[in-house]
C-alpha cells in the first residue's frame, strides 16, 4: 500500500487533504490525474448501467434529506458500529474491528493485547453527521448528511415509476458523496469519512428476486474483471447471517485482494421490501406497483453497492507493477486503456528542434479535440517514457529525425513496448481502433 500512496502523491492523483494545516484523519484531495481516473471509472459505470440497458434510469438526489427518511429507513436507530475506548490510551476502537486496530502506545499492539490496556464495554455509536438546516440551531432544525445514496433512490421510486412510465423488472441508478464517521477509517482510500457511492436500486417482482440477485453478483464481477482487475483477485463471498445489515434478506461481497487482504470492493445486497415498505408507512405515500390489470405488489429490491474511490484504489493496486528496462527500473501502472487518465502522450523527440516540436504540437492539437492526451516536451526521451508509464499511459506517439523525412512517427506500446511505425494522417483514427480493442492484464 505504502508505494501506491507515494504514487499517487508523487504523481499527483491524490493529495492529504488540509495538507498546510496538517492534514485531516483520513480524508483526501484528488489531483488531476486522480480526477481523471475517477471520471472514467464513474464514465464505465454509467455505461454499463444506462447506456448499455434499457431497463435502468439516473438519479441525483439531495445529499440532506427530510430527516424523517433516516427514521424510516432504520438509519437513526441501526446504523451503529460498536464501539470501544480504551482509557489509558484515549483512542477509540471498533470492538468488531480490533484484530486490525493499533493500539496508541509504543510499541504498538492489538488494542487489549497488553495489561496495560483498560478498554470500556463495547456502546453503539451511529455513524451519521449530524447538521442543522437554516439558521435557528433547535431540534427541528436538525439534519443528517446521508450515510449511502440509496435512500435518495427509494424516495424517488413513484416519481420515476409514473413519470418515466417503468415497471418491475427496473432499475435506479445514481452516483454520489456518501459520509460516515467511521470509528477507524484507514488504509488510504480504502475506509473515508467522506466519500462517493455507486449504487443501483432494482425492482424486481417478489417471486424473480432470487434470480436478479444471483444476476447481479455475476454482472458486478463482470465488469471488474471487464475493467483489469485479474479474476485472481477477485472473489465473490455471501454474508453470514449474523453479519447481514439491518435491511438484508442476503448480501454477498464482491472481494478484492487489496494489500491489507481479502476486503469488500462491492456489497449486492437482497433488500426485499424493507425500504419500500417502510417509506410507505412513514410518509403515507404508497410505493408499490400496479399493473394494467389491477394486480399490485410491492416490489422487492436487488441492490449493487459500490464506490468510485474504492474501485479506483483496487485498479491502481493491481495495475502497480516494477520491472527491469534495459538495466533500469521502471514502475509502470498496467491500467485498462479505458480507465487510464490519459490515452496517449506526444513527444517531440528533440525538443529544441522547432520543427519536430511544430509537428507535435499539431498532432496534438488534432488528438486533443477527440482523446484525453498529453504533450510533453521537458527532459530526455527515456524520462518522459517513464513519466507516462507511471500514470499508466498506454500510447506514445514521438515525433522524430524520420517523422520530418516521411511524416510517420513512432507509436510505443506501454505494456509491451513494442514500437511500430505510423503515417501522420493516420494516427487518430489508430488511436480509436487502439483504445477500442479488448485489453486483458499482461500481470500475472
Ligand atoms: N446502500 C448499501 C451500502 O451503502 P455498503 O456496503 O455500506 O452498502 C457500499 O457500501 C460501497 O460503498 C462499499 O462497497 C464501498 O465501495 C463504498 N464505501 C462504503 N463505506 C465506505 C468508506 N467509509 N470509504 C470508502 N468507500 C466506502
């Protein structure tokens, strides 16, 4: 994990956030290459729930809601961790998360682990910000920033059922910042205070949910796998009883093999009628279906939960790769050419020379109005390689002594470096073709 932070800070994906002011516990700033990456993963996920589907629509709900959907939805009372303190060394621990936990004293240990630890019995701390709404600070006022998306969904489900004329089997999708005050975040990406979700809503007839739920665990799986993430390092878990969350009929995790282990990169969740049923009896609108003839039901729900900043941090760690080029190091990001942040970098191979550096900067200017790429000009050749290798570049174009002869460059390959010739005129519509073809991680 350590070398994908130093990646991501030495090539500025992603920053400490509040950095001059000493930072913030877990919290992060995406830079320009991060924003990029983020885009496209949230770009791929978008196709992959509208575009390619016919049976899914977008939301984008308020992120503070009547504070009368958190009642219902269980949120107020069940979304808890417990949690412990321990009182000689003033931190605070989830009970269920101690194995992982560090206790504050050097040498640092399993909190409990020493005589010296004086942990409290474990208490249920709720994990929603609390807020106000407007400028009188009673109880009336009192707001909550929400802890997933999905509620937003289930408001929403007459309105889009009426007025996008849906009915069951259809979806709700929406992409958007989520917050907890988890007790230990950590691990980089991995566990935040503020962060975004993915997440679908699917309604489904009661007697077909089984069948959608199996359906979307293999769908989600697809579509890591789709995206680079070697089926090595996947797999698929279904929750225990006892770990089901408070509106689960079942749930399965999507797990990545992340540096810290085997860890959740996706929850699908078999919500049944929980939500709906419970927004129909605490708002007094009916949320159900009702067909052509007259049959009615309340639909249950399958529900794909994932996150843009956890899926990020799992393509970046299974793309990191070291090798040895010609007798130097070189650190290369193997990422899908959809997800990479830039598609190809231009480089003039001599950059004093003003006529390469004219042409690159036409081939430039021409790429740029179709793909995200990069001109670059500063330092030799090999370095400017290695610069775009880090940030997972998948094409480089150099335009060279030959190029001012015949006007065809040199197209390198950052995974298997192999070098081929192009004409000028011709270098967009490859670049299409290029970043079109299926692409399957050299890594082992
Ligand atoms: N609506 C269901 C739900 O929220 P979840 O498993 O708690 O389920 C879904 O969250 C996804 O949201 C997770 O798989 C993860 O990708 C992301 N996520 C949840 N908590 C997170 C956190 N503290 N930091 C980063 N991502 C988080």
């Amino acid at each position: 994990m350590d070398k994908i932070v130093s990646l991501c800070r030495r090539r500025g994906f992603v920053f400490q956030s509040s950095e001059i002011y000493g930072g913030l516990g877990s919290a992060y700033d995406y830079g320009h290459y991060g924003v990029l990456t983020k885009n496209n993963i949230k770009a791929r996920w978008w196709e992959a729930m509208i575009q390619e589907r016919e049976d899914i629509v977008a939301l984008d709900s308020a992120i503070i809601l009547n504070p009368r959907v958190w009642e219902a939805s269980g949120h107020v009372t069940g979304f808890t961790d417990p949690l412990v303190d321990c009182k000689t060394c003033k931190l605070r621990f989830r009970a269920d998360h101690l194995e992982q936990s560090a206790c504050g004293r050097k040498p640092s240990k399993r909190p409990g682990e020493t005589p010296d630890c004086d942990l409290t019995e474990a208490r249920q701390f709720n994990l929603m910000f609390k807020t106000q709404v407007g400028a009188l600070e009673d109880t009336g006022s009192a707001a909550y920033l929400r802890p997933e998306t999905a509620q937003g969904i289930f408001i929403n489900f007459k309105n889009v059922l009426q007025i996008a004329r849906r009915k069951p089997p259809f979806g709700i999708a929406q992409i958007g910042k989520s917050f907890r005050n988890e007790i230990t975040p950590g691990n980089f990406l991995f566990r935040t205070r503020e962060f975004e979700q993915m997440e679908m809503e699917f309604f489904v007839p009661p007697l077909e949910a089984d069948e959608w739920f199996a359906y979307w665990i293999e769908q989600r799986r697809a579509w890591y796998v789709r995206y680079g993430l070697r089926e090595s390092h996947l797999r698929v878990r279904p929750h225990e009883a006892d770990e089901l969350a408070h509106y689960a009929r079942a749930a399965s995790d999507i797990e990545y093999l992340f540096p810290i282990g085997w860890s959740e990169l996706e929850g699908i969740a078999n919500r049944g009628t929980f939500d709906l049923t419970q927004h129909t009896e605490n708002s007094g609108t009916k949320l159900e279906y009702v067909g052509e003839g007259g049959e009615r039901y309340t639909p249950h729900v399958i529900e794909p939960a994932g996150g843009p900043d956890r899926t990020f941090l799992a393509l970046l760690v299974d793309a990191y790769d070291e090798e040895v080029v010609a007798e130097r190091d070189r650190t290369v990001l193997r990422l899908h050419p959809a997800i990479a942040p830039v598609k190809a970098a231009i480089l003039p191979l001599i950059p004093r020379n003003g006529d390469m550096v004219e042409k690159a900067r036409r081939l430039d200017a021409d790429l740029r109005r179709r793909f995200m790429v990069e001109y670059d000009d500063s330092g030799q050749i090999g370095r400017r390689y290695r610069r775009q290798d880090e940030i997972g570049t998948p094409f480089a174009f150099t335009v060279d002594d030959q190029t001012l002869e015949d006007d065809t460059v040199t197209v390198r390959d950052r995974d298997s470096l192999a070098q081929e010739r192009l004409p000028l005129g011709g270098v967009a519509a490859w670049l299409e073709e290029a970043l079109a073809r299926p692409w399957r991680t050299p890594k082992a």
